[in-house]
C-alpha cells in the first residue's frame, strides 16, 4: 500500500508520551495554584458606559485606561461609535464612573460624558460552573460509550484520554499566561471537544480500516500507514481552521479574542492529539487484528471449512 508520505509517527511515540504527560502536569499544578484568571462573566464587576461627540478610538481609550490604572478593562463599542461601554473586575463604587470619567477626559481632544455606572452581577454562579463541570463530565463518558459501539472500547479510550489531554492543556495555558476566561471561552472549549473528536474519529476509522485489509503488518506500522493516509486531510483542516481563528483575533476585537485564543489553541493541541495520544493509546492497550475483526455469520466459511 502506498501513501503520499511515510513519517514513523510511531518511531517518536515514547517522546510524544512524555510531552503530553509532562504539559498535562504543568497545566493542572497551574491550576492548582495559580488558577484561573475568571472574567466578569464569572466574578460580576463594573460596568461604566460613555459617550463621545465623535466617533471613538477604542484601542486608544484601551490604552488609556491601562495608563490610568485599569489594565484588565474590557472596552467595547455600544449601540454606536459614539457610544462605549467599559467593564472592570472591579468591586463597584458609585465614583468609579467619575474616575473612569476623569481618566478618559484626560487625552481626549472631544467631550466625553458619563451615561451610566452600575453593578455588574456574575453570570455564570458556583452552581452553574458545578453543573458545567459535571455536564463535561457526562459528555466525555457518552463520547466513551459513542466510540466503543462504533469502533471498539481501546478506541474509545484514547479518544476521551486525548479530549481530556486537549482541554487540559488549553485551560493550562490560559492559567500560565493569565489570560482572561470567561464565556466565550467556555464555549471555546466546547468548540475543541468537538474539533478534537472529529479528528480523531477520522484517524481511529483509518486505522479500523486498516487493521481489517492489512495483515501482515505489525500494528505499529499500520497506525504509522494510518496516519500517513489522513496526515494530508488533517493539516488542511487545521491549517483552514487556524486561518479563520487568526482573521477573528486580528479583526474581531476586545469581546472574541478570548475565544479565537482558546480556539486556536485547542485546534493545535488537537491535531497533535489525534496523532499522538489516541494512537498512542491504541499501542500501550495492545490493539491486534482479533479486536477488529468482522463478525462471522452462520453459514460462511472460516479458513476455508464449510
């Protein structure tokens, strides 16, 4: 069988097991002790709105309410491009509008005028992010049950070790470079899940494929021919997917940058995943033909006996 590309994915696989396991570490000590930096989303806050005479500069007023002492201020337009809306992770106060006020008047070649200030509550509560996690929980054991009726139950393994792995890491790196979590986020990493899935769907059915017309082959090399036959389909996707995510986080402003991150991050992970820790999987569970085999039906040959 011939295959446009013939890389020993395989060959580095004890490499790819350290990797993983070592960024899986990282990401949950971060966690652990640094946690995560949750948005307003999740804590309430702030929420100031102003009015411009003229249209606003929004990276401009970004910059100078992180001069003024609020870096973490989320700037967006409202309604109009006169009109902005500034939200801060901030206990509320009835001056802070006016602070806010003074700060923005400060550079300002226009009049700025104060429309509003007021509380802020969170939307998403302790309950609600019990139930969210739960809710993961129970997505990853019916993704388990999913795979191990379509393929078989060692698939279905590495398929939720490598979703797991992959939304790991990705909350690793936002708790390790502070980033911002709040909803878009949160459905950013749904959005991975999903990604993740799927390509990793596409690859396990590769390698069923195989197994089922490849027989004299080890199941290390029929995993490597597997994935060399997906290898062009799976960097088209990514690359398609990653091109889309950098246009959204160039383009989309302050409200979508969060979810383009996490996207962008997970697609990476995921591709790496689906390469290297479910088929990973497959080899240290001892995956052979016998596990894939078709079923025999009453009445057809077997070797050759009637």
């Amino acid at each position: 069988m011939s295959t446009k590309t013939n890389i020993d994915f395989m060959g580095k696989r004890k490499i790819a097991a350290i990797l993983s396991v070592a960024l899986v570490l990282a990401s949950i000590a971060s966690l652990t002790f640094s946690g995560l930096k949750l948005g307003l989303d999740f804590t309430g806050g702030t929420l100031v709105e102003v009015g411009y005479e003229t249209p606003a500069n929004i990276e401009l007023i970004r910059q100078q309410l992180q001069t003024g002492g609020y870096p973490s201020a989320v700037v967006q337009n409202f309604g109009s491009e006169t009109d902005v809306l500034v939200r801060l992770q901030q206990e509320y106060k009835p001056e802070l509008g006016d602070q806010i006020l003074a700060t923005l008047q400060q550079d300002s070649s226009t009049k700025v005028t104060l429309r509003r200030s007021e509380f802020v509550g969170a939307q998403v509560g302790d309950e609600l992010r019990e139930q969210g996690g739960l809710g993961m929980l129970l997505a990853l054991f019916v993704v388990m049950i999913y795979v191990a009726f379509r393929f078989q139950f060692k698939f279905s393994v590495g398929a939720v070790v490598a979703l797991a792995h992959d939304v790991i890491i990705t909350l690793g790196i936002f708790s390790l470079l502070g980033f911002n979590f709040d909803l878009t986020v949160l459905a950013a990493l749904l959005a991975v899940i999903g990604y993740s899935l799927n390509d990793t769907i596409v690859v396990s059915d590769r390698i069923r494929e195989n197994f089922r017309k490849v027989r004299k082959q080890t199941p290390l090399n029929i995993i490597n021919i597997s994935l060399n036959e997906t290898l062009s389909r799976t960097i088209i996707t990514s690359l398609t997917t990653l091109l889309v995510l950098v246009t959204l986080l160039l383009l989309g402003g302050e409200l979508i940058r969060g979810f383009a991150i996490a996207l962008s991050i997970g697609v990476i992970v995921g591709t790496y995943s689906s390469i290297y820790v479910a088929s990973n999987i497959l080899l240290a569970l001892g995956i052979t033909s016998e596990d894939l085999a078709l079923p025999v039906k009453e009445g057809h040959e077997i070797d050759g006996m009637p």
